[in-house]
C-alpha cells in the first residue's frame, strides 16, 4: 500500500496515538487521507488531526519495525 501512496512512516506513541508523516502526490495523500479515517480492521479511530505543507524530501522509502 504504501509504495502505491507515496513516502510514509509512522510510529505508535506511548498514549496510544499513531503519529503518521507522509510524502508523495496529492492525489495519493487524499487516497492515504480516506484510509486513515477509517484505521485498519479492528481499530477504533477516535480522532484524526491532519494538517499539509511542502514536502521536505527526508523520506526515501518505507519500512516497518517493532519497537
């Protein structure tokens, strides 16, 4: 999913939020914006705070680790 929706990392904090950076087309971000809303199956999404602004080009690629 993500290589189709551009540059994302995410990170799980310590209070149960989910902190999300992403970077790619706008059009895949809107597609990213509807996915999150929704959370994966059996997720509760209580609140989503989003805000944009231009891309720094720090993200190169996507990888998932267990902290």
């Amino acid at each position: 999913m993500a290589n189709h929706l551009g540059n994302v990392t995410a990170r799980q904090r310590l209070t149960a939020r989910v902190e999300l950076v992403a970077e790619g087309d706008p059009v895949a971000l809107d597609a990213l914006e509807r996915l999150r809303q929704r959370g994966p199956p059996g997720s509760r999404v209580e609140q989503v705070d989003a805000s944009r602004g231009p891309a720094s080009a720090e993200f190169t690629r996507f990888k998932i680790t267990r902290s």
